[in-house]
C-alpha cells in the first residue's frame, strides 16, 4: 500500500512551492494528491477533506492521514517532509 501524501493549497505561489517540493522529494511508494482549495474548486472533494481534517491554514500536508506538525506550526520544509518520510521506499 502506498504512502498517501495529501497537499491542501489555494493556487498561491507559495503553496506551489510546497507542491513542487512534495512531487520533487516523492518516491515510487508515494502517492501524491493535491487539494486547491481556491475559489475555483469546482469538485466538493477538496473541501470535504479540509473539513474532515480541520484544515485552517495552507499549504498543509497530510501523510497517511495525519496533519504534519509543521503545517501547525508555519508550514512544511524539506527536512520535515523528509522526516515523514516522503521520498523514502516502504520496507
């Protein structure tokens, strides 16, 4: 089963970073999903997932269903996506 790494944004360049990054850093075992939340969200999808979540702010990143800390906390880097193991294989 996959590392499901969701990315919750709202078309910003900012929150393009953290997509680029996220898609730079996954490996074969990740499966990136990205949630803009935006105005133009037109699929209901992305804003049920925020809800389900509690999403307040973003970018947020999401792994195997747990809100990084960091995304609490100022937002995602490369060394907590790393940390959570993103771009690294499953065993």
């Amino acid at each position: 089963m996959p590392r499901q790494v969701e990315v919750f944004v709202a078309g910003c360049h900012l929150c393009q970073e953290i997509v680029d990054l996220v898609k730079e850093l996954a490996c074969p075992d990740c499966q990136v999903i990205v949630y803009d939340l935006s105005a133009r969200c037109e699929d209901l999808t992305c804003i049920e997932k925020a809800t389900f979540y509690g999403i307040r702010r973003v970018p947020t990143v999401v792994v195997d269903g747990r809100i990084l800390d960091c995304c609490a906390q100022g937002g995602p880097t490369r060394e907590t996506l790393q940390a959570a193991g993103i771009g690294q294989p499953l065993r």
